[in-house]
C-alpha cells in the first residue's frame, strides 16, 4: 500500500518524526493520543512495527520509508505543512541536518533536535533548533540523586 | 596557513599530501585508526582519530586555530556538521566542503559552508563531456 501523502485529519496539529526508535515511536503514541496528526520516517522499515499497534489504520500516524537528510523526502513526508518536526534518529549529524532542512529551507516553526553530544547544543540554538541531548538530561538526574 | 581536514579517504590523503609539500601545516581527522596510520607513514604525525563532528575531536585537531577547515569526508552530514562546528565554535576562517548527494548543494551554500564542492555532479559532467560529440560518432562506428 502507498502512503498516503496528504494530511488525513485537516483540523488537527501536525507532526512529523524523524526516527522511528524507542524515542520517535514513544512520542507518537503520545501525541496521537492526543490527537496529533503524524508523519514518521524512518530509513528502516521494520522500524514502524515499534509503533503502537492499530495506530496506523485510521491514517492518523502514517509511516514514509525516507532519508530525513534529504529535502525531497522530507516534502514527500509533508514537512513543509508541519508544525513541529522533530529528529530523533541515533545519529547527531543526520539529526541536525535534518533539522536544519526543516528549519531553514521547509520553514517549520517549532524544530527539535536530540544531540549526544552536549558541546553543540549552543550553535544549534543560534541556527533556532530546539536541542535535547539524552547524555545531558542523564548526568543531570544521576548527580541529583546521588546528591539527595 | 593550518588547514584542519576531516576525513583520510583518498580526496583528504591527498589533500593533505598537497598541503605538507606546499609548507602549509595540517591535522587529519579521521575515525578509522588503519587509515590515520597509513597518512602518519606518509607525511608524519599529523592525525586525530575520533568522529570529526564531536567538539572534543575538533579541539584535539587545533581547530580553534584553524584558517580553514575542510570536510573531505564521504558522508555529506559529517561534512556539514564539523563545517558549521569549525566555523561557529572554533572560529575557523573559511569551510569548504565535499558534497557527495548533489542535492546537498545549494543547501549547504545556504547553511552557511563557504564553498562546496560537488563530486558526483564533477565527474558525471567530465564523462559528459568524453561521450558527447566525437566520441558518441566513435562509438556508433563500432556498433
């Protein structure tokens, strides 16, 4: 089956995810729950089977086979029409280029980005991404309690 | 002039091979240990072995005093990602980059790399160049 490439539910808030792991398919079910219209793209098909079961039938959270590092499939995810884009793949550097994609040529307006490497966070900020970096946010919690 | 290069691939070797005779000093990023070894047999102790898009890498390389930075490697978001670090964390003065998926071009120029350039589109244009004109005529003769 194609997907589908248009947005399904035009009153409802647009995502798109790129990186279908723990991280991308956790948030998905979150925000489709809430009643987020979702694209996922992922390089890996056998990634989507970590979505939420039925998620997919009503064409609610529809899942793009695609290199997020490419423009073409970006638009082909309808990232020019979303709201929020958010990278979450394993690796830095195709989520920032990604999220500089979605930013700067395809005009989203909230851009999210997961960075490991904590040192880049502040350049991101000044290209306007949102960074979340998973080894920051750890070290952060460990020290609390090791603290307490 | 320092240049800092990304990637010990065949275009890096032998940039780098070009930079040391001309008397301009160079580091090589590279994270394959066999192919940074292969680079010190040649021109000396002028590698770093490390992901050229992690800052601490970068630093170990003396990007901070850095006139240019090139991204040679064979991965275009490594390329633009050590390029835009170089330049906005380290002050480098110009970033040149290789740009393997032509597609990648004109964003590149748009996201800030000082000059790209664009292999595959290079080569497919050269090979053009051989199989338009006479050598299509050759080529017809032998059918």
């Amino acid at each position: 089956m194609l997907p589908a490439l248009n947005w399904t539910s035009p009153g409802s808030r647009r995502a798109v995810i790129m990186g279908c792991g723990q991280i991308g398919s956790s948030i998905a079910g979150i925000l489709a729950e809430d009643g987020w219209s979702l694209h996922m793209i992922d390089l890996d098909p056998a990634a989507f089977s970590l979505l939420p079961a039925g998620m997919m039938n009503d064409g609610q959270v529809v899942a793009i086979v695609g290199d997020g590092t490419l423009e073409s499939d970006l638009r082909k995810s309808s990232t020019q029409d979303a709201e929020v884009f958010v990278a979450v793949s394993g690796k830095d550097a195709r989520n920032a280029l990604a999220a500089q994609i979605a930013k700067h040529v395809l005009q989203v307006k909230t851009v999210i980005c997961r960075v490991n490497d904590p040192a880049s966070k502040e350049m991101y900020e000044q290209f306007g991404i949102v960074t979340v970096s998973a080894t920051a946010l750890v070290t952060d919690m460990i020290l609390q309690a090791a603290r307490s | 002039m320092y240049v800092v290069i990304l990637g010990a691939g065949k275009v890096g070797f032998a940039l780098a091979r070009w930079l040391v005779t001309s008397d301009h000093e160079v580091a090589v990023i590279d994270w394959d240990p066999s192919r940074c070894a292969a680079l010190e047999d040649e021109l000396g102790g002028i590698s770093v072995v490390g992901d050229g898009t992690d800052a601490g890498v970068l630093a170990r390389a003396g990007c901070n005093r850095a006139d240019v930075f090139v991204g040679a490697g064979g991965v275009d978001e490594d390329n633009l990602i050590a390029c835009q670090l170089a330049r906005h964390r380290f002050g480098a003065l110009k970033t040149i980059s290789l740009v393997n998926i032509p597609e990648h071009e004109a964003l590149f120029a748009l996201l800030g790399i000082d000059v790209t350039v664009n292999a595959t589109d290079m080569i497919v244009g050269r090979l053009k160049e051989e199989l338009s004109g006479a050598a299509i005529l050759d080529l017809e003769e032998m059918r």
